[in-house]
C-alpha cells in the first residue's frame, strides 16, 4: 500500500485489482473487482486490456514459491509489462529489464514502478518483448514438442505411431 500511495502523489494512477474481495488503499484511485477466472478468452482479454502494467506481488514464502508464474505469463502474453516479485520460478518467467522488473523491496518496487510509469516507450518495448518470450517458450506450440517427446519417451520404444508432429 505504500507503494502505491507514494506512486499515487507523483503520477495519475488508476490501480484496478482483479480477484481480492476487498482492498482499501486510501489516497489512491482504486477498483476492485472479482476475476473472470475461466471465462472465455475474450473476457479475459478485456480485463487484461485494461492494464497499462501488470503486477504479481507474492510474499518469500514456500506456498508461493511453488507457484508457475501464471499471472506474469498472462501480462506478458498480452503485451503487458510485469513488476514481479522474484520467487519461485518467476525469475526465470521475467527476464529482468527485458520484459518487465523484478522488484524484491517497497524501494524496489517504487522505482521500477516509476521507471514504467514515466516511459511509455520503455512499456511497450518491454509488452513486445514479453509477448515475444511468451510465443518462444510457454505457447502452445512452444510446448507441443516437448509434450509430445515427453509422452513417447513414457511409452518406451516402439510403442508410438511413426507419424510425426
């Protein structure tokens, strides 16, 4: 909260959050609203639309720590810069300063949050290149082949169609 309010005193912000029941943050202009999760895609895309920058705050903690990333995957697929915190396999999601930031500290946070802010030019170069890395290694057809490899090898030797994907 902080961070925000700090980041509210120095830019005209709009903070909308998706999925908490309710969040108070006063000095900040704030929408909160429940998370379309598993709607259809074009649902999710319009939500996501509304994001200049994405942000996945997640505490140091081992619960967190087994998460995939998932949030910052869907920012950058969308062209969305990220500011993430780097836990878990996060670090290896958000290439740090290429397509987004990972911030660990409130200062941190606050400068990475404000290099952003003030660039436009820096957030769609970090949204292409976030896509970009998106395409390269966690699309569909990024993952096909490994999937597919995966499966012959736990099937063991010719037991799969020599046809080939």
């Amino acid at each position: 909260r902080p961070v925000l309010q700090s980041l509210a005193r120095r830019f005209d912000i709009r903070v909308l959050l998706l999925g908490p029941a309710e969040f108070e943050c006063p000095g900040v202009a704030l929408e909160v609203r429940g998370w379309k999760a598993y709607g259809s895609r074009e649902e999710e895309a319009a939500q996501l639309a509304e994001f200049d920058i994405g942000i996945m705050p997640l505490p140091d903690d081992a619960f967190a720590a087994g998460k995939c990333a998932l949030k910052a995957i869907q920012y950058m697929a969308s062209g969305i810069p990220v500011v993430a915190s780097p836990v878990g396999v996060t670090p290896e999601v958000v290439r740090d300063g290429e397509c987004g930031f990972l911030a660990r500290t409130p200062d941190e946070w606050g400068q990475r949050l404000s290099q952003l802010l003030g660039d436009p030019e820096l957030r769609a170069a970090q949204g292409r290149a976030g896509r970009e890395r998106v395409r390269a290694h966690y699309s569909v057809r990024a993952a096909l082949p490994r999937l597919v490899e995966a499966l012959r090898a736990a099937a063991g030797p010719g037991r799969h169609s020599p046809r080939q994907f």
